[in-house]
C-alpha cells in the first residue's frame, strides 16, 4: 500500500506555485523525492488523481509498481517496467534488456492511482483499427526516446492507427462532474487527423452525442476548430466538435504550439472549463481559456461517460498521430495554483531528447547501394524501374543504367536531419518513400507527409549485420524486401509481409559503395 505525507506535499504546493508563477522550477534528480509527485500535489489540493498514466516515471513520490508492460515479438512473453527507484525514471535498462534482438509493443500502460484504470489495446468502435479483428495497432515500446533527469526512458509514439482504451473505469467523472487532467506530448509530432486525444469519452466507442467527451487534444486540426497561427494547437475534443474556446471555429486566443515537450491541460465543471498549456521544460503554464461551456446544443451540461482513451477519437477515429508522455485525470475541478505546482514538477523532471537512432549513418552526399542480407538473396540491391521498387540482381559489370538505378543519394533526413533519406542516383528530385506500407520511388512535393514518408532512422541491424532502417513515422516498421519487393514490415502482423519468418535478415542491409558513380 502506498503511503502519503500529508504537510510535505502541502509544503511542496505552495512553494512550487511560487516558483512556477516566477518562471522556474524545483532542482532536477534523476529520481524525485518521496511526496513530490505530480499526483500528490493534486491531492494535497483536494483533487486527487483517479487515473495516472506514465510510461517514463511515476506520477506518485512514494510509487514502485508497474509503469507499463511490454511484449516481445520472439516468443510472445511480456515483463513489466517499473520505475529505477520509487519515485523515479523508468528502468529503461530493463525493457532494452528483454528486447534485445527483437522488437517489443507497450501492451498496458498502468493506472499508477490505484483504481485498475489501466490502458490497453484499443478495441473496434465507429471506426475500425488496422490490427486484428479491428482492434488498433500497439505503440513500439523503443519508439519514442528520452531522459528525464538525465536517465533514459520512453514515451508512447502514436502512429497513424495505434490507440489505447479502457471502456470499464472507476472514479472517472460522468455526467457533468467536475474534473481535471494534464498530459505532457511531444510538441513537434503531430498532424491533422483526427483525433490524438488524452482523457475522457464513451464507454461504448461510439459517437453518442455532443457532449459526451472531455478529453485533451493536440494536433493542427482545422476541420472543427483552430486557434491562432496555423498550429498545432492545444483544443478540448468535447465529441462533433475540437474547441479552442467558447464559440466554435477558430479563436485567437489560443496560440500556435512551439514547445518540444508540451504540457496541456484542459478541466471542466458545471458550465465552466479550461485550455492552459505551457513547456514542460521551463517557465509556467498560461490560460488559453477558461470560461462558459459552448453555446452549441450538448455541450451544458456535459453528458461525459468516463472512458479514457489515448491516441484516438471517442469513436475511435485512428487517424491521427502523437507522442505522450505522462498524464493524469482528477476528480474535482484543480486550482490554478496546484497546476501550477504540477507544471513546476515537470520542469524539475528534466525531460530532453536523446538519440532515435542507434546504428551508423552512412555519409550524407555519398552514393550507396543497399544489399540484402538473407540467405540466397546477398546479390541482390534494393532498385527501382520507374516508381517501383524492388531487390534487383546487379554487380559492377552489369549495364550502366541497371546500377544506376540500385544507386541512391544519402541525404539529410527531410523530417529530420538525424536520420536519412534516399534520393534516386539517376531520378533527381524523386526519393524512396513509402505509401500503403509498400516502397515506391516518387517526386518530392513538399509536404511534410512526404517528408516524413520518405525519412528512415538508421538501427542495428536487426541480424547483427549491416543497417536496419526503421521508418520515421511509422516507427514499428522497417524496409523489408519479402518475395523480392520491398515493404515497411513489422515483425509479426496482419499483412502477408509482416511476417515474422526471416524478419531479422529481411530488415538488415549492407549499405555498399554505390554501384554507379
């Protein structure tokens, strides 16, 4: 059973409002002190955590339960991670040792509160998942890098079709309860589907009204709200419509995100809620509103049900991307003083990027040719013939065009420079990218879709030899070549490619001097 000081977080919340107020924040350790926990300042406010979410520390000074689990791909057994120390950072070292070799998903994400509000695959509702029977995809458990306090550990990257649920709550406001919640994202991964939220929706997963969410939504979304600039923006998913303040459509008052690591808050009671958000690196939180429910019909009261979803609509609309953190929920309606208490912790937390990728990067500007490493197949390169791509047998006495089109420009990533992507040697201007889960050669158009189709972080191989080229934005998939066409794979999927025989080799590439010059 886990014990609270009562005047120590008390202390705590006073002195970290002040400090927040001022722009700074409590010193950083690795691994906070007891009763220094995000949790225990809301309750030493009196608006206690009924759910507590966190794959990168505890949200409780006094928690050293599980923080989440994983399940590898090898044999399909899971382990639990826990934090370094009670209090603390992730034993990230834990999770990397289990998974060494193989790939591994983030199976639950466990309510730290005490009330069973666990976090698991998200099932089927108004819209289907991509994963088995409808369900959605799991989160890669190595996706999403970081340190807090200077110790590694790992957020939730939420591609395109992942998403967690728990339909079965306790303690979660319903009806037109009050309540509060943070959530503490990746300011720089986003887009502008629908919908990457974090907080409270129907028990049903289905659209049942206005109203009947309340949950945090970040993204850049314009289809039902917007704020000021062109975004992302911190909005309420309040269900059939993303507020940004009291009036639907856009509203100034809520500024264009450009924090790296974002904390966003969003509360509610009886005709009255809230947007605040700040950098969960620094500084305190700002109010972006706070006033009236919406005039619209449904939205006062509120009709909320007390799901608690993440990465998804109440729908389970699957469109949408991000990267969470840590998150809580409340009953009651918290203080701007104990948030910002709460937004000080984080700061002190000390979260920072660190590397997301882990093999050699071949040389940006240098010409290569990337060979299979499988079994029967080391004569073979990745190649192109028009748009499409596959493994092609070419050596250095093989036609000029034929090795040309094995030869590709290593460039700087296009959504980020600390992976790459690959420029056609004879095709300048059109990149290896891909769509559908399948490896094409296209022109590049300038969105940032394309950008972060066409960028691959640079592992080790998977097989001990060569690279394995993970994808940006789909960061459970490789390039794999299976019956000689090339694919983003995961290892062990619903797609033919997906599968798991091979997977180790059919990941891995030599990455050659090009065959052309």
């Amino acid at each position: 059973m886990r014990t609270r000081s009562v005047l120590r977080p008390a202390l705590l919340l006073a002195s970290a409002a002040l400090l927040a107020l001022a722009g700074l924040a409590l010193p950083t350790t690795g691994a906070q002190a007891a009763g220094t926990g995000p949790c225990d300042l809301y309750a030493s406010g009196g608006t206690a955590c009924v759910a507590a979410h966190s794959t990168t520390r505890a949200l409780y000074g006094a928690y050293n339960g599980a923080l989440y689990q994983v399940k590898r791909a090898s044999d399909g057994t899971t382990r639990d991670i826990s934090p370094l120390a009670a209090g603390g950072v992730a034993n990230a070292a834990s999770q990397d040792t289990f998974c060494a070799g193989t790939t591994c998903l983030i199976t639950k994400i466990y309510d730290q509160s005490g009330r069973g509000n666990h976090l698991t695959q998200a099932p089927p509702g108004g819209f289907q998942g991509p994963d088995v029977n409808g369900y959605d995809n799991l989160a890669g458990a190595d996706a999403a890098p970081v340190t807090v306090g200077g110790q590694k550990a790992y957020g939730v990257f939420v591609s395109p079709g992942t998403g967690y649920r728990n339909n079965s709550t306790s303690g979660i406001a319903t009806g037109d309860a009050a309540e509060g919640m943070y959530a503490v994202i990746d300011g720089t991964h986003y887009n502008g589907g629908c919908c990457f939220d974090y907080g409270n929706a129907e028990t049903n997963s289905l659209d049942t009204g206005n109203g009947h969410m309340e949950a945090i939504y970040f993204g850049n979304s314009t289809g039902w709200g917007s704020g000021a600039g062109s975004g992302p923006w911190i909005m309420a998913d309040l269900e059939n419509g993303l507020f940004s303040g009291q009036s639907a459509g856009n509203n100034a008052g809520d500024p264009t995100i450009t924090h790296r690591f974002v904390t966003a808050v969003v509360k509610g009671k009886a005709n009255q809620w809230a947007i605040r958000g700040g950098n969960a690196q620094s500084g305190a939180l700002s109010t972006y509103y706070e006033g009236a429910r919406p005039t619209a019909a449904g939205y006062n009261p509120m009709h909320k049900e007390g799901a608690i979803i993440l990465g998804i609509g109440g729908d389970n609309s699957v469109s949408a991307q991000g990267t969470f953190y840590e998150g809580v929920m409340t009953t009651g309606y918290p203080t701007a003083a104990t948030e910002n208490a709460v937004q000080a912790n984080i700061a002190a937390a000390g979260y920072a990027t660190t590397a997301i990728t882990s093999g050699p990067k071949p040389t940006v500007g240098s010409a290569v040719s990337l060979r299979a490493t499988t079994s029967g197949a080391t004569d073979r390169y990745l190649s192109h013939a028009g748009a499409s791509v596959s493994l092609a047998q070419v050596s250095s006495s093989s036609a000029a065009a034929a090795r040309g089109q094995a030869t590709w420009t290593v460039r700087a990533g296009l959504a980020n420079s600390e992976c790459v992507s690959f420029e056609s040697r004879d095709t300048a201007g059109s990149y290896l990218r891909h769509s559908d889960f399948q490896l094409g050669l296209a022109a590049n158009n300038g969105s940032a879709l394309f950008a972060q189709d066409a960028t691959f972080c640079q592992q080790t191989g998977k097989n001990g030899q060569g690279t394995t080229f993970r994808s940006f934005n789909y960061r459970t998939r490789d390039i794999r070549h299976y019956n000689y066409n090339v694919y983003l794979a995961s290892n062990g999927g619903v797609h033919t490619f997906d599968a798991a025989s091979l997977w180790p080799d059919d990941v891995s590439w030599v990455v050659a001097t090009g065959l052309a010059p």
